[in-house]
C-alpha cells in the first residue's frame, strides 16, 4: 500500500502531476467549444427613444431563441449582451467599451446615427465589427474599415420619396422640417436636393432642437409658406407634436416622414389628424415576404398589439441571423473568433438571406440596398400604397 505523510507526495502523486497540470489546458478547450457565442447589442431602454428600443430588442431575443431552438452554431448557443445607450453619444461611448473590453464582445450592433458616429473610432481602433441596424445618416458609410450597415441609410428612401411625391402625388411646394441632429441635418439635405432634383420648390427649410415642446412659431411659418406637402424629418415623439399642433391651427396639408413615423402609437395619439400621413419603410411588407404576417401575428399573441416601428424591428430582427452566419463562417475556417476575423467572414459571405428582410447584400461601400415602401395611415392604420 502505498503512504504518504501530511505533507508528502506519493510516488503515484508524482507520476499524476503531469496529467493533472495538463487537465486545466484541456477543460478550458473544452469551454471553448461549448460557451456561448457573444455578441452586443446597444439600444435605447430607457428615455423618450426606449418607445423603439424596447421592441427592437423584444425582436434580437427572439431571433436568437429561435437561432438557438434550431440548434445553434454547431452546437454552440448564440448569445446577445444587450445594454442600454439611452440614444446619447456619450453613454454610447460607455456601454460599447464595457462591452469590448470587459464582455470581450467580437462584433455588437447598434442604432441610432448620433450614436453610431460617436461609437464608430472605438470600433475601429479596437478591431471590432460593428453592424448599425437603423440608424440613417449617410456619413455612416464612412465612418472605417469595421463599420457596416445592414440598414439602407437616408440616401436611398430619401431620394426615391421626393420622386414618388412629385410624381405620383403631385406636390409641387414643399417645406422641410427637421431636428437639429445627425439624423434630422442628413435626412432632410437629401430630401431637399432630390425634391428639387424631381421639379418642386422648397418653399421652407427648418430646424428645430430635440424635445421642444412649443412649436407653434414652427407652424406659423409652414402656413406662411403655403406648402403642399410638409416633410418632417424628427424624432418620434417631436413628429406627433408638430403635427398635432398642425392640425391645431387648422393646417391639413399632407404630411410625410421616414419609419421613425412608422408607429401605431402615434396614429392613436393624432386619431383623424393621422389620416393621410405618408412614411417610407425599407422593410419588405407582407406582400413581400411570407414570413412577416406570422411576426406580426407573434408580436400580437405576445403583447397584444403590433410592434413600434416594424421595418425596424424587421432588421433588428434578422440581425442576430447576419451574426450567426459570420460566426459560423469562421469556426468552419477554424480561426480564432476574433472581430477581425468576423469582419474577413462579412466580407466573404456579402449576401446574406434573411427572415424578415429577404436577402441583403452589402456594397463595397459598406452600405446595402433595398427597396423603398410607401405606407400611409388610412382608416386608423398603415396600408402600403406604393413601392420603388
């Protein structure tokens, strides 16, 4: 029998040590191989832009419950670390490095163009791919080597819906308002130049600083001007209170907006002031693709209603199946999961076809098409009315 004292080692403990020291190396492959795929989500939770946020990650969650019901990515289940930007640059900034350098994230999507450009050198200096999934700007397609979109940016929409105004709805003077941001300055310079471009006159073009209250001198100038047609580049809650003060003062001129108008919530607050409103959506509608009526009828079982903003929710959906496609592109490559390496992934791959959002591709330029659908509030909804 072989014996040892307290503080002794046996010869059979000496002979062990090799492959005890050696088990830590092994157990660790051996994680590596089962632990979750990570990667971040940062959206708004909380604050006036959480009213899109919170349906925005209700879609991530499911798209990855299901990636994973389906059994993952060889076996690995994918995992979404999503955090709260609060729609600010400054807390962008905050969350995005947690999630780089403590989560140790290879890749994360967010939203959002304030954000998105504050985010987009943290990115870039720490090699990590980032996917902007709604934000609009056209800057964002130049914003570094890890910065993609897999949303089409105002440039697209906004260039098709002054033509289909002209053209179809036979505007001719319009007056362009926006918020005095990222989003707002690039989405109404590009309507601008191409109702311009179509034929029309814009008759006003003003700005106006986020979550005013009072916008009635606002008002008094579109009455001024006389416009047919009023676009208002905004955020969601601003559109509902220019307008309500627009029908207000007796203005029922036609109003358009893009999907951050796309809001159900908003035609209740308006009631018949909603009527007629036009917004673009780069979604495709059920008619487009089959699988949207069983989201919308998810989304009803789940919450009793539809969601807010559902082009977004559509590509916030269908993000979590781009990650899990790079994922698994390159730990069929055998190469480290690394944000490098997921971008070489996104590079090789291009065209992705996806639940919601049907097949995307992205450019050289780091952007992606799609088409434009035109959806107007008829009778207390939205119905589609045209696409380009």
């Amino acid at each position: 029998m072989t014996r040892k004292s307290d503080f002794g080692i046996s010869r059979r403990g000496i002979l062990a040590a090799p492959l005890v020291l050696a088990m830590p190396n092994v157990v660790g492959r051996a994680f590596a191989q089962t632990e979750p795929l990570r990667f971040g989500v940062a959206d708004p939770l909380t604050g006036p832009s959480a009213i899109f946020g919170l349906d925005q990650m209700q879609a991530v969650r499911w798209a990855v419950e299901d990636i994973n019901a389906a059994g993952g990515i060889h076996g690995r289940k994918l995992e979404a670390i999503i955090v709260d930007h609060q729609a600010k640059p400054d807390v962008g900034i905050a969350v995005v490095t947690r999630l780089i350098q403590v989560d140790k994230v290879p890749a994360f999507i967010t939203a959002f163009s304030n954000v998105v450009k504050a985010v987009a050198p943290i990115a870039n200096r720490e090699k990590t791919l980032m996917l902007s999934v709604g934000a609009n700007s056209p800057d964002i397609k130049n914003l570094g080597e890890y910065v993609y979109t897999t949303f089409p940016l105002a440039d697209v929409d906004m260039k098709a819906l002054p033509a289909y105004l002209y053209k179809t709805q036979n505007k001719r003077r319009a007056a362009v308002l926006y918020v005095n941001h990222e989003t707002g300055i690039e989405g109404a310079k590009v309507f601008t130049e191409y109702f311009k471009k179509a034929g029309g006159e814009v008759v006003l073009n003003e700005s106006y600083e986020e979550q005013r209250s009072d916008f009635t001198g606002l008002v008094l100038k579109v009455r001024a001007a006389n416009p047919d047609v009023v676009h208002i580049h905004s955020v969601v809650s601003d559109f509902t209170a220019i307008v309500a003060q627009m029908r207000q003062l007796g203005l029922t001129v036609q109003v358009t907006s893009f999907q951050t108008a796309f809001n159900p919530k908003m035609i209740q607050e308006l009631g018949k002031g909603a009527e007629g409103i036009i917004v673009t959506a780069m979604a495709p509608s059920a008619e487009d693709n089959k699988n949207v009526p069983g989201y919308l009828e998810r989304w009803k079982k789940a919450h009793n209603r539809e969601p807010v903003g559902l082009p977004y929710t559509q590509y916030f959906h269908d993000a979590p199946y781009v990650m899990a496609a790079l994922f698994k592109r390159v730990l069929d490559q055998k190469l480290p999961v690394t944000g490098e390496n997921m971008r070489k992934a996104l590079l090789e791959i291009k065209s992705f076809d996806l639940p919601l959002t049907n097949t995307i591709t992205f450019n050289a330029d780091h952007t992606v098409d799609a088409p434009t659908y035109f959806w107007q509030v008829k009778d207390g909804r939205f119905q589609v009315i045209g696409k380009l």
